[in-house]
C-alpha cells in the first residue's frame, strides 16, 4: 500500500476514526493476510487543503460547476 503524508480535511473526506499517516503493509497469502501500519515518530500530518496548487485546483472545479 503507498505512503501518505497527506490528509484531507473533514469536509472532503467523511472521518470514520483518526486520520493516520504513515505506511501500510499488506501480506497476503492462500490462508492468511496480514496488515501492518507503521506510524514513526515524528511524522507530521500535512492537511492537502492546504497546498497552493491544491487549492487552486479545487477553486478552478468550483467555478466550472457554476457555469
């Protein structure tokens, strides 16, 4: 599973428990699977919404809508 570092705030994305950032690993075999979540100390959570060109983007989507 891909690494995040980013979020999405509550009003994009429908919180269902704590927004976690980290890497996720999934190991699957004909019996069995196994998820394992590493969290390292240290990490920060970076809010997306908050990002230039994200917000430019989704002000751009917002205007088209409109027309």
């Amino acid at each position: 599973m891909p690494s995040s570092a980013f979020i999405l705030p509550d009003d994009m994305q429908t919180r269902i428990g704590e927004k976690l950032i980290g890497i996720g690993l999934l190991d699957l075999s004909e019996d069995a699977a196994r998820f394992d979540l590493w969290c390292p100390n240290g990490m920060r959570r970076h809010d997306v919404s908050t990002l230039e060109f994200f917000r430019a983007t989704a002000e751009s989507a917002t205007t088209a809508q409109k027309v």
